[in-house]
C-alpha cells in the first residue's frame, strides 16, 4: 500500500533551506545612527552648562507636582466637557430639525476656527465686557447677580476655552462613530418600539464607541499638552509652575527638561490605557 | 373575520420613481399572506410601510382600523410624534433578510431589551420569557452567544424570537432566508410554519420561497412594477396564474 498520509510535515528531500537574503544597508544605518544618538545624547548629558543637579532638584519639588496634579484635572475636566459637548453636538447635527443642525453646524464652525489661545484669552478677558452674570427676566428684573471674575476665575476660562474647542472637535469624532452603525441597527430598533432616543442611547451608541474611541484616546494625550497653553492666562499648571521657578533661578533648560519628564510619563501612561481600552473595544 | 391591516391606495415615491403605484389589499386576523414577484417590485417596500420605517405619500393605510404614522381628524391627516409612532410599532414584529440582531448584546439581550426599555415588564418575567423562546426557536444553548457566534439560520431564530417576545399581533418577514446558505433555509422556515400551525399568527412574508409560500399561506399576493397583479389562494395563483406577467414571473423560479 502506498502511504497517503503524511502527518510528519513536508517531505524532508524537498525542504527549503535557503541562505537568508542579507541586508547590510540596514546595518550600516544602524551604525550611523547610534553614533549619531550617542553624540548628541553625551552633547547634552554631559554639557557642563546642564545643571543636572537642578532637573533632579526640582522633579519632585511641591511647586511641579502641584502644577502636575492642575494640568491632570484640566485635562479630565476640559475632556468631560469636551466629550459631553460633543455628543450634544453630534446627536443636535444629526437631527431632522433643520435648526438644530444648523446651529450645530455654526458652533463647530466657530469653534475650531478661532484659534485656541485666542479663545482662551477670550474667556479670561470676557469680565470686561460683561462685568455680571445675572439669571432674570431679559429686559427685565434679575433675581441673582454675580460679578463675573467670581463665576469664570482663572480655572473656569481654561476649562471653558479648552473644553468648548474640543467639543467641535469630538462631537465630529462622534458623528463618524453614528454613521458608521449600520442603518439596519436602527430600523431594528424602530421596528420593536423603541423610540429615537432609546434607539441611539442603547444600540446606536455602544456600537459607535468602537469608532470614538481610538480619536478620542489621542485627543485625550493631545489635550494633555495642550493645558500648557493655559499659561497664558496664568493658570497653575505644570508649565506656569516650570516658568515661575526659571524666572527666579534661569535655569531654563534645566526646568524644562522636568517639564517634558512629566509630560512624557503623563502621555506614556495614557498610551497605555488607551492600548488596553482599544483591545476591549474592538472586540 | 376582523380585519388587520387595510391598504387603500398606497403609494410611495422614491425622488422621480413611483415604487408603489396604488396597493389595495387586506390582511385578516389568523391571515397568512405572501408578497412574491420580482425584485425592485415594491414588495419589500410595501412591508416596510406597515410599521412606518417607510412613510406612504399618498392613499391610507390602516392597521386595526387606526392609520399608520398618522392621525386623521376633521378630514385633515396629522403626522404622529416620534413616541405614538413607537408605540404603534409594539403590535407589529419585523423579522430582516439581514436580521439586524445588535452585535453588542448576547442572545438573551436581544430579545429582553425591547420588552424592558418599551414595556417596562418586570425584568425577572422578561428574561424567563426570553429563555422559553429561545427553547422554542431550538437555542436553549445559545443564550450568552453573541450574534457573531452564530450561524445565519441561528442569526434569523434570535431575531424572530426578538419580535415575538414584544407579543405583535402581526409578525412582518421581508425575505427573511434570502441571506441564508441553502442548507439553514429550513430551519428559518420550521420556526415560522410552526407559528403559523401553533399560533394562528396573523403573517405578511415577503419571499422567494414558493413551495412555503403554497404550504403555509393562506393568500399571495403577486406584485410587479409597484402594483398588485394578482392575488388569490395559493392553488390559484401559483396554479393557474391569470396574468401573463406572473406567468413569466412564476416560470423563472418554479
């Protein structure tokens, strides 16, 4: 009998063993390139103007870790107004009420049309123009009146001026999330009663998470280090703390090599959740 | 006998094309109807008019006696807010071609949720409910799958057993084993036959199916070019067609 089953693998006379092809341009490159590394890293490292002493001095001083702690809750709290607007604004575009869409539309349009700085300056001056807020009557008599520098203080304006921007820009995000859920979905849940909002809370929206999430991990590490903008209304964060210190001292490079240790650390870390959140939800 | 659903004139129109040109039928409580003929006829069209995820732009359509979508009142017909179209939409079952089961919940999710988000039925009885269908449609085992888990002809038994669990009063199949592999045709069409045998179940499937169409249904109704041919019991229509058109129809898939 001639034997047809062959459970040990290919046959050994017609094996391949093959030369691997060799690629010496990459070792060449490697070469150039780690020389290259270790020159400027020595440069820098070993540069006698670098006052080591000092980046270790103040990497865990109170001041940064404080500002740290201030640029980690702007960028929780602008990112929940972010996300929260975003869906608003989504779900208001979405909308048959030609209104809504409308204004939808004219808020993203806004909104990721003025520069970011701008907007934050815009929120931090806005007292000067509106000196109180009041809640009444338009035109006619206000029950409750606050000066305005008492409601929107320094944290406010960050929060508002970074929040707001991002909502034009997730409720996009989320916008691409819904449309990528195939429409059967919705007649689905149409055709068993659900109304429109049960439909795009319980069907629509899980299934758009897959699509929202991945953006949105990186507009979480990009909104990190957009906090730093807020310097510019004097906010307390990691990078107003950084130049406070190099202000009195000069110590310039020095300060700002903690600065970029915490933002690396900061960003590595979200990385890694949104690694973690992207396999969970991808499934 | 009473009557269901009543068709007086329907019509639809998609841009310049009339998809529906003036249907007039009814459908009788216990009635089983199969819409057949060819595809772009309006015939999936027509079902999805029933529940309103199409909306009809001129004649009326009336399931038990009240219109579908609207409300007329003085003469004038006023178009329903989003929740009394819901609500109108709890008495008719829909079943797919492509079943739309959400991907995102198992089996047992798929058939609990409508009866807790709409009915507001006490979750306990809900999900006994659910697993006593599940058995029904033979998927006892399959309750924690999730819809990717299963075969297309398992796909089509949660989804039948989705509708049913809301109790309609008229189940809606538009060509549900037209996405099937042919060898999971029949266990779709077991489920259904065993609706109709068990249930008296008031039923309008769109299909290609012929021999189930002449086994089960009560009437059919042929369909081409946005209007009713004709209609009549099975022997009649698929037996001795009066109409040329269904003829030629009826010859290319027998």
């Amino acid at each position: 009998m001639t034997t047809t089953r062959q459970t040990a693998g290919p046959d050994a006379r017609t094996r391949i063993q093959a030369v691997p092809l060799r690629h010496p341009g990459r070792w060449v490159g490697a070469g150039v390139l780690g020389f290259l590394a270790i020159f400027l890293l020595q440069g820098w490292v070993a540069n006698p103007r670098m006052e080591w002493k000092v980046v270790g001095e103040y990497l865990f001083s109170p001041a940064v870790l404080t500002g740290l702690g201030t640029t980690l809750l702007l960028t929780v709290l602008a990112m929940v107004v972010g996300v929260a607007g975003g869906i608003v604004l989504a779900v208001l575009r979405m909308s048959p009420n030609p209104l809504l869409s409308a204004l939808s539309g004219f808020y993203i349009w806004i909104f990721r049309g003025v520069p970011l700085l701008v907007q934050l300056l815009f929120w931090y001056f806005l007292s000067a123009v509106v000196p109180t807020i009041g809640l009444g009557v338009p035109w006619g008599p206000t029950f409750v009146e606050f000066d305005t520098n008492m409601i929107i203080t320094q944290l406010t304006a960050a929060v508002l001026g970074l929040g707001l921007h991002e909502a034009a820009y997730m409720g996009e995000i989320v916008r691409a999330g819904i449309t990528s859920v195939d429409p059967g979905q919705t007649e689905a849940a149409h055709a068993l009663g659900l109304t429109r909002f049960q439909t795009l809370r319980k069907i629509i929206l899980p299934q758009a998470m897959r699509v929202i999430i991945p953006p949105t991990g990186n507009q979480v590490v990009s909104m990190l280090k957009t906090t730093s903008l807020v310097f510019a209304i004097a906010v307390p964060e990691l990078l107003t703390s950084i130049q406070g210190i190099y202000s009195r001292n000069f110590q310039q490079v020095a300060l700002l090599t903690v600065a970029c240790f915490w933002y690396l650390v900061a960003t590595t870390v979200l990385n890694a959740g949104q690694h973690y959140i992207e396999r969970k939800f991808s499934r | 006998m009473k009557t269901l659903i009543r068709a007086e004139g329907v019509y639809k129109r998609y841009g310049t094309v009339d998809v529906l040109k003036g249907i007039d039928l009814e459908v009788a409580e216990g009635e089983v109807l199969a819409v057949i003929g060819p595809s772009g006829s309006g015939k999936s069209t027509f079902l999805r008019c029933v529940n309103h995820l199409e909306r009809i732009d001129a004649g009326r359509l009336y399931f038990r006696e009240r219109l579908i979508g609207y409300e007329e009142r003085e003469g004038k017909v006023y178009e329903l807010p989003d929740k009394a179209i819901a609500a109108q939409r709890v008495d008719i079952g829909m079943v797919f071609q492509r079943f739309n089961l959400f991907p995102h919940m198992t089996a047992l999710e798929n058939i609990m949720t409508a009866p807790i988000m709409v009915k507001k039925e006490p979750k306990a009885e809900v999900r006994e409910r659910a697993h006593a269908l599940l058995t029904r449609v033979g998927l006892a085992d399959k309750a924690n799958s999730r819809p990717d888990q299963l075969s297309g002809g398992q796909q089509q038994r949660v989804a039948i057993a989705r509708a049913l669990a809301m109790r309609p009063g008229l189940m809606l199949f538009d060509e549900p084993t037209s996405a099937l592999d042919p060898e999971l045709v029949g266990e779709v069409l077991d489920v259904m036959r065993d609706l109709v045998k068990e249930d008296g179940m008031t039923m309008i499937i769109v299909t290609h199916e012929m021999g189930f169409a002449r086994e089960v249904c009560d009437t059919i109704v042929f369909m081409d070019d946005g209007v009713v041919v004709e209609s009549g019991p099975p022997g009649a229509v698929l037996g001795e067609p009066r109409h040329e058109r269904t003829r030629a129809f009826l010859s290319k898939v027998l």
